[in-house]
C-alpha cells in the first residue's frame, strides 16, 4: 500500500444519501420528493426500479451503523432528506422526521463514528418544484429556511455540515439532459438553476455559520477530467463547454468569485448586483467526488451542442464499464489544491458492479479491491506532490439505488439483498478495513 506518512487524524469513511439507501418514502409524514415522481415516470429510470424501499436503512440503521464500526470507518457521510423534515419543502415540520436523523446521528456517536451531514443530495420536495423548484430566485431563501431548521436541531452534535452534493450533476442532468430529477431540457431553466442553488449554497454556508458552534463546513463537487472523443478537434469546444459545466460552474464562484467564462456570458441575465458576493463565502474544505474522465462529443441536436461521447474501446474498465484512470485522479487532486488552496476530502469514490453471492455465500468484489487500490495510491502520489487531502470516502457502503439506473447497479462495500434485505460484506469491506488498520497502525502518534 503506497499511502505514505498519512496523518493519524486522516478521515476514513464511507457515504450514502437518503433517497438512495432509506426507503419508507411514505411513512411518518414524509413528503414525496422530485425522485418519488421520476420514478414514477415512464423511462425515468432504466431498469423501472424505485427508491420506495432501497435498503430500508430508514428501519436498519442500527445494523448499517454496527456493520461500518466492525470496518473501522471513523466517519459516516449521509444526507437528509428534506421532505422527510418538511413535506411540502417549506412551511409545516414533521416531527417525526427530525427525530429519525436524531436516532441516527446519536446512534453514530454511540459508535464513535463522526457525522457529516449533507443538506441537499437531489431530493428536492415535489412540492417545491411544483412552484419552479430551482429555475426560481426564491429557491435560496427555501433552502436556508431548511438549512436553519437542521443546524437548530443537529448541529449541537454535528461539526461536519456539507451544503450541496455535486452541483453540477443534477443541475445539468435535471434541467439540461433528461437524466436526472426533474428532467427539463432547456436552457434558460439550466442557468436559472445553477445561479439560484449557488445562491442557495452561499446562503446555507452563512446560516450554519451563524447557527453551528465550530461547524466545518464544505461542499461537494464532483470534478473529472474532460476529453474530447476520439480526441477529435471536432469534439474540443465541446468538451471545453462541457468541462466549464462540469467542474467550474461552481466552485469557480463560491471560491473565486466568477462564473467561467463561457457561462459568466450566458447566464449574466439572472445575475443580479450583489450576487456574487453572496455566492462567495469562505468555507473551510473542498469536497472531492471522483470517478473516470468523461468523453464528449459535439452534437447540435442537444441543449448545449454537447453530449457524453464513447469511452476508447482500449480504456480499462472495472465493473459497469466505467474507466479506470487512477493517474486523472491524482492529477485533479493536484489541480484542485493549486486552483482553490484549500484542503481537500475525497467525499466519494468507487465503482459499480454486478456483484452477487457465491454458492457460499461470499460476494468476491475483487475488481472494486483493484479500483480501489489504484485510486487510493493515486491520492498518496498526490498528497507526496503537495495536495492538502485530509480523508476518504468510498462510494458506497451498502449497494443502494442509482438514480437512472435503479437498483441494477452495485456500488456497495457491502452487498443487499434486496428481498430480503440481508447485508453481506463484500470482500471489499474486509479489504477497506484493513487497509485503515494498517495505516493508523503505521501511523499512531508515539506514546
Ligand atoms: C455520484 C452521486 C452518488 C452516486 C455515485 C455513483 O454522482 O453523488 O449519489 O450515484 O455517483
């Protein structure tokens, strides 16, 4: 294992989001979210499964919880799910939402586990888009009212607050592409989104500020290289557009105070005086979300005249065929910390898979070991080359629902049943944990 000198306080954990381990999305008073509706919606995911049930974590959170400390992860990333503590996304409360993520975040710190909690990880309230949802201004002041209500109730016991999970994934699938919640292709919607949930970003950071005593706060981007197919001239602007979309939109104006340069022309009509410095607020890390690079290819017939192009047929690839390309992964890292100068955590990182039981019953994950093992090498080449990376997150600990593709693909360290619910640890598990033995071992403080 090639992860040198890792500070003893590195953060190993493992991440999740409600709406795709929770299930019960009608029970206690929850309201149902923009999710609930696409699942319901003819091809609004591939393999027509739902979030209804997922892993039921909403009931099994005590043994999901007793499964991460048998691993040793020290911290737990998970989201909550807004309409759970405001059905209709604004307004009434339900009590009995609130009092599950209590359960939850008491029973991790029982286990020694530390909270993080993600405030939006695409689940808006139906409700709230039913009124514009994020093409309107008025979404920033829904989203610090819910952001005030969860720092009141949890930030006496949570430090670790995360405003947004990958800004710019379900703003351009959901307003741009068709592939996500909730599933408009137009222009002029996309970038009233993606000004109004920085809006709401800026906005979230301010009230935790004021709300959390010591709160860390952080937010999630998801940053990957982007090529252009073929490596093909033909396909260069849009991949250049692509790449402004995909990993600037955001962090280059909560960070730096400006749109790119593309987008900063284009979406200069919903800009209003003041904004940016509402959207610019100091925080205090910088979420990392890797997998491969993506290819893009330029195609006219689509919103923004590109799409996602074919990856090289000689590209490796583990599990559900996305690329493996560990040496992009270091190469972000490096990128982020000279563009940001911040520190940095992997908050999620993994690969899918199709992984079922033996006839013993053993799940042998034995390319999610590999993907792993590359990619935690690449972040120590990364670290040794300077990048301030201060933990890791795997995506996932338990396969769950994902999104477009339901239940069809396994990201988990863990393996689900799903009509049974059994949960069995993959060989990945007892790998992941053994690897954070052996480097806090090799890491511990002198006595
Ligand atoms: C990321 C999402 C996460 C999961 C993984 C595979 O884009 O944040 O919810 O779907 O991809």
């Amino acid at each position: 294992m090639a992860l040198p000198q890792i500070p003893h306080d590195f953060v190993w954990g493992a991440s999740t989001s409600a709406y795709q381990i929770e299930g019960a999305v009608a029970e206690d008073g929850r309201g149902p979210s923009i999710w609930d509706t696409r699942c319901r919606m003819k091809g609004g995911v591939g393999d027509g499964t739902t979030g209804d049930v997922a892993c039921d974590h909403y009931h099994r959170y005590p043994e999901d919880i007793a499964l991460m400390k048998e691993m040793g992860v020290s911290a737990y990333r998970f989201s909550v799910a807004w309409p759970r503590l405001l059905p209709r996304g604004r307004g009434a409360i339900n009590q009995a939402g609130l009092d599950f993520y209590d359960r939850l975040i008491d029973r991790l710190l029982e286990a020694g586990i530390e909270p993080w909690l993600t405030l939006y990880h695409w689940d808006l309230p139906q409700a709230l888009d039913d009124l514009g949802g994020w093409t309107s201004r008025d979404a920033a002041g829904w989203f610090a009212d819910y952001a005030c209500l969860a720092a009141r109730r949890y930030g006496d016991r949570v430090k670790r607050w995360i405003t947004f999970n990958e800004f710019s994934v379900f703003t351009l699938f959901g307003y741009a592409i068709n592939w996500a919640a909730p599933g408009v292709t137009d222009r002029v919607s996309h970038l009233r989104a993606i000004h109004h949930v920085n809006l709401a970003h800026g906005a979230g950071v301010d009230v935790l500020r004021g709300l959390v005593p010591g709160a860390s706060i952080g937010a999630i981007h998801n940053r990957q290289i982007v090529l252009p197919e073929g490596g093909k001239p033909e396909n260069q602007a849009a991949a250049d557009l692509l790449n402004e979309h995909w990993n600037l939109a955001f962090p280059d104006p909560q960070l730096l105070g400006h749109y790119p340069p593309q987008i900063a022309r284009a979406i200069e009509p919903y800009v209003q005086a003041g904004d940016m410095a509402r959207i610019c607020r100091p925080i205090d890390w910088f979420g990392l979300n890797h997998y491969g690079p993506i290819f893009a290819r330029a195609d006219a017939d689509t919103t923004w005249g590109f799409t996602w192009g074919e990856t090289p047929e000689d590209a490796p690839t583990y599990g559900v065929g996305w690329p493996v390309f560990p040496d992009m992964f270091r190469d972000e890292l490096l990128a982020i910390s000279r563009r940001y100068r911040m520190p940095i955590y992997v908050t999620e990182n993994g690969c899918g898979g199709d992984d079922q039981p033996d006839a013993a019953g053993q799940v042998n994950d034995e390319h999610r070991i590999n993907f792993f093992k590359v990619y935690t090498d690449a972040m120590g080449e990364a670290m040794r080359a300077g990048a301030d990376v201060r933990g890791y997150f795997v995506w996932c600990l338990l396969d769950n629902f994902e999104w477009g593709s339901g239940l069809s693909q396994r990201f988990g360290l863990v393996h689900v049943d799903y009509q049974t619910q059994k949960r069995t640890p993959k060989a990945s598990a007892r790998w992941y944990a053994e690897l954070i033995r052996s480097v806090r071992r090799s890491s511990a403080p002198a006595a």
